[in-house]
C-alpha cells in the first residue's frame, strides 16, 4: 500500500500526519528528536519542579486550521480561553494600566470608546492600521504606519513583536495584515486568546501523536534525515543515516523540516536564512499568579519583556526579537526580567524566586521583507515531494496557526498524489 512519509513531527508535521491518518491512508513520521513537538514543546524542570513549556505560544479564535487540528485529535476541551476577548496591559514606567476590548461583529466600533481603546490615543489613529491591507512586499510595518502617534509603542509594537518576531522598524506589513484581518477583521470572538491548559506538549502536541498512533500510523524517533535519492522528477530513497531506504513505486514524501535542514539536504529548494530569537523566563513563585482580572496574560510596555503569562504558580515572560538578548547570561537575564515581572504584579523585587531561562536562538525565520521571496511553496520540482513548516509560503506568519495550516496543506497535496 502506498504510504505518506513525513519527516519532522512539529506542529506542521503533525498536522500533515493528521489529516493523512484522518483520510485513512498511510502515514509513518519519522523525527531526529526523541520526542514530537519540534520547537511547540514541553518538558519538567527541576529547577521549578514544574512542567513548563519552551515558549509562550497563544491561540487565537481566528486560527481556524488549529482549531479544526485540535477537533480531529479530540482536544479543544484541552485550552484555556477567554469568555470575552480582554487584553489587559502595563506601562512598567508610569504605572498605567489599560485593557483592550474589541466588539463582537466586524465593525470595530470599539475604537470610538475611550474605556475600549488605549489611553490617550484618538480613534482616527486607529485607521492607520488600514495601510497594513494594501502593503508592498517590500514594506516594513513602520512605514505603514507613519504618524500613528502614542498608539505605535502602546500598540503596534507589542503586536508586532508577537505576531512576527520583528520589530515594527524591521517586520514585514505583508505578514501582519493576515492576522489582522482573521481577528480584528472578524469581531471579538475571532480575538479571543487560548492557551494551552496543561502546556502545548500534553494539550497539543501528545494528542495529535496519539490520533496518528490510534490511526494505524507510527512514529519514529531518533531518525534524523541526511539526505534524498531523487530519479528524474520522483524522490526514490530517504537516507537517515544509514543505507539508503527505498519507497515505493507509489510513496508520497512531505519534509516538515527547519529550513536550514532543508537546505542541506535539497539547496536548490529556496528557504528564509536568517532567524530570529526569542528569550522566554519562568518563574515559580509561593502561590497562584496574581494576575488582574485573573487574565492568563498581560501586555507589558517600557521594560524588556513584552508579555506574561501565568499557569497555576508559575509566571513566564516573553521576549522576542531578542537576538542581543539572548546573549546574555541566565543570571543576568533572570534578575533583568524579574523586576518586569515584580513591577507588572506589585510583588517584592527580592528575594527573586526559583527561575529558568529557555533561549531559542532561531525561534522564527526573520520575518522581514527580504524574507518573503525566499518562502517556498508547498509544491516542488519533484512530483511526490511536498513541504511543510511555518517557514513556507502560507500566507500568515511563523506561528502556530501557520504551521499547522501548511501541514493540512501538504496533506491535501500528499493525498491527491496517492490517488
């Protein structure tokens, strides 16, 4: 029987794998790791006597190929989310504290309320933001947005750096309309934030292994790819190390690798080069995180960390685009990122409590302009070829969402292919 080959279980890999196995064809993945998730992980830590997750990734109700994931694998019920889509933020400098509201329905009329909108800020300003919809490729999210005022450091940047790992100076505008237009674009329930209720490896990454599993499918691990045997336009052969591994007449391939992997193993296959960091902070203090409003998450402005998160006693901060940052020693960056932490929750600066730093120094490929030309398809030169992975060109950012949307893709390349 003809078989799908997935190789890398990441978020884009399991989804691929997914579908396959929904379909009911065939599907073996095989990953250099001795575990599934890729870069969406989670793991114990001693330190904290915590499981905690590598990364703080959010969720949101305008992600509709993850939600569509979670519903085959039997695991939205395993997310946390918000009843009314609220952003609570913090100006670390001054104090002041402010929440986002948008509306339910797509016209934003939330913008015309002062108690809906960022302080300080006037509705008109707001409009800017329409310039993202008709961007050049060659645009950065600044230029776009010239003139916005106040609401550019209380606003943009903070979605920015998350959404793209970029600043505004440096993010591509052609990435960041997509998101908008799939939450603000869509009304309150689209901007509703979930989160991972147990950490993204049981809530996300396990379940999704299982379905395979359960689907005839099997996972191997510790197989790391180091090369292609290709005859004509058909892939012939997988190499994982050892003697070469013949496919099928039939046997379809999907590559769900990081993009520097990819460019060992087929270099004339265009991937994005350059990476950008993100520093992630865990700490576990002596009880529940006093967060307001018992939010999940809190926007910070005017320190160095951009958003808190919080799971049970543990409060974990982000930091992206934070390739200087990550240069830093754990100490430093431990006791740096507390006093953002102290100050967001009004708790004492000393004595700082048990923390873990995680660095992922190419946590997303450099979301810029330059980048967006070196996206591939999912399709390639070779018939029974197909890729997946954040990293290619799907239209939306290196998130979640975007992985998993190109996994569903490949699927449906890898499954006409089969027929």
């Amino acid at each position: 029987m003809a078989r799908v080959h997935v190789v890398g279980a990441g978020m884009a890999g399991l989804a691929c794998a997914v579908a396959v196995a929904e379909a009911g064809r065939a599907v073996r993945i095989s990953e250099a790791a001795p575990h599934p998730g890729g870069r969406c992980r989670s793991f114990f830590d001693d330190t904290l006597e915590r499981t905690i997750d590598n990364g703080n990734h959010l969720i949101l109700g305008g992600n509709p190929a993850t939600f569509a994931y979670l519903d085959t694998v039997g695991a939205r019920h395993r997310l946390a989310g918000q009843a009314r889509a609220d952003f609570p933020f913090v100006d670390l400098r001054s104090g002041e504290r402010w929440r986002l509201r948008p509306n339910a329905g797509r016209l934003p009329w939330w913008i015309f309320s002062p108690r809906r909108r960022v302080p300080g800020t006037r509705w008109t300003q707001y409009l800017a933001g329409l310039m993202l919809a008709t961007a050049g490729t060659e645009a950065t999210v600044a230029e776009c947005l010239a003139g916005a005022g106040p609401l550019v450091e209380k606003l943009w940047q903070p979605l920015t750096v998350a959404v793209l790992n970029a600043s505004i100076e440096e993010g591509a505008a052609k990435l960041l309309w997509p998101v908008l237009r799939l939450t603000f674009g869509q009304g309150e329930k689209a901007c509703r934030a979930y989160v991972a209720r147990d950490g993204l490896g049981p809530d996300l990454v396990e379940p999704g292994a299982r379905y395979v599993a359960a689907h005839g499918g099997d996972i191997r691990y510790g197989r790391r790819l180091r090369g292609v045997t290709a005859v004509g336009a058909r892939l012939e052969a997988l190499d994982f190390g050892g003697a070469a591994e013949a496919l099928d007449g039939g046997d379809v391939v999907v590559l769900a690798l990081p993009p520097t992997v990819l460019s060992q193993i087929l270099p004339e296959i265009p991937a994005p080069r350059e990476a950008r960091a993100i520093v992630n902070a865990h700490y576990r203090l002596d009880g529940p995180v006093p967060m307001p409003n018992d939010s999940r998450l809190l926007g910070l402005v005017g320190g160095t960390a951009h958003w808190l998160f919080a799971r049970g006693d543990v409060a974990s901060v982000t930091v992206s685009a934070a390739d200087d940052l990550a240069e830093e020693s754990a100490d430093r960056l431990a006791a740096l990122l507390w006093a953002d932490v102290a100050k967001a929750l009004d708790l004492p600066r000393a004595p700082q409590p048990p923390c873990r730093i995680v660095k992922e120094r190419r946590a997303t490929f450099a979301q810029i302009p330059a980048a967006l030309s070196q996206r591939p398809p999912a399709e390639t030169n070779y018939a029974n070829l197909f890729l997946a992975g954040d990293w290619t060109d799907t239209g939306l950012p290196a998130t979640i969402e975007g992985a998993v949307r190109s996994g569903q893709r490949a699927a449906r390349l890898a499954l006409a292919a089969l027929r």
